[in-house]
C-alpha cells in the first residue's frame, strides 16, 4: 500500500525552558540537519494544536497535557512561513506540490524533561542557549522563529 501524500502544510514547535534552553533534534535521514519539532497535518481540516500535540509525543515522547507539560503550555505564535520545499522530500508531497505553510507554536517545558528520540526520525537531541541554537538549525525558518523566543517569553 502506498502512502498517502503528505499535506503541505505543517506545524514548527520551538521547545524551550523557562531559561531559553532551546531543544534541538537531529534528522536520520540528513544528519548534521538539526531543528526543532516539525510535521505536516495528518489530514487538511487536523486542527494545528494536534498537529504539534501529536509531533512532539511522536519526535519527543514529551506528552502536552501531561501534569509536567500542561496543555497551556503550548503557545500560538501567529506567525507562519510559506517556503519552498526541498527537492530532496518533494516526492513526498502530491505532484506539482512545491511550496508548504509552516505554523509556529512555542512550548515551554520544565529544566530536565526528558526525551525519548524515534530512531527512525532523529539520532540525538540536545538543548542549547537560544541564539546558539538558532546558529545551528539548518532551517531558515526555524533559526528565525528561535530568534523569536525571547519576545514571546516577556
């Protein structure tokens, strides 16, 4: 059975501590790409809010709505990037499908949560100051909504 194409719109989670630690993960399928929690819609009308409850469980193990994690947590942003895709995941979307809406949440977490990477998505994890981690995303996008941190945590 062949996979559906995957939606061309997503979410971009910025996990960070009170402090600014930001997390950063690592991609298996292009290492040395690091970034934030991202992931498409599994279908057009998924509210956002359960496209980033979803990727971060799935990418992190963190649970949002958890005692440790609340669902207040998670922040809308209000900000949203339309890129081009990468050539190199554009089989993965519908033909003629080149551009993606990317919607930025931020979710604090406390000091010490602990990770549990996919394997098959991410080889390790690491957290960082907020501007050292904006220097590594490979992402434009991401390293500018990392920038961003500090004015969404006044």
């Amino acid at each position: 059975m062949s996979r559906p194409f995957k939606i061309p719109e997503s979410v971009l989670v910025v996990i960070h501590t009170p402090a600014l630690e930001v997390l950063l993960i690592e991609r298996a399928d292009k290492p040395g790409f690091w970034q934030s929690v991202t992931g498409a819609k599994d279908l057009p009308d998924e509210p956002l809010r359960d496209t980033c409850v979803r990727e971060v469980a799935e990418e992190t193990g963190i649970a949002i709505g958890s005692a440790q994690v609340p669902a207040t947590a998670l922040r809308d942003w209000q900000m949203s990037n339309v890129y081009e895709i990468y050539p190199v995941w554009r089989h993965r979307y519908a033909p003629g499908v080149t551009h993606n809406t990317e919607h930025v949440f931020g979710l604090v977490v406390p000091p010490g949560t602990p990770v549990t990477l996919n394997p098959r998505e991410h080889l390790q994890h690491l957290w960082l100051p907020w501007r050292e981690a904006a220097d590594r995303c490979f992402s434009p996008s991401n390293a500018e909504a990392v920038l961003h941190l500090p004015r969404f945590t006044a």
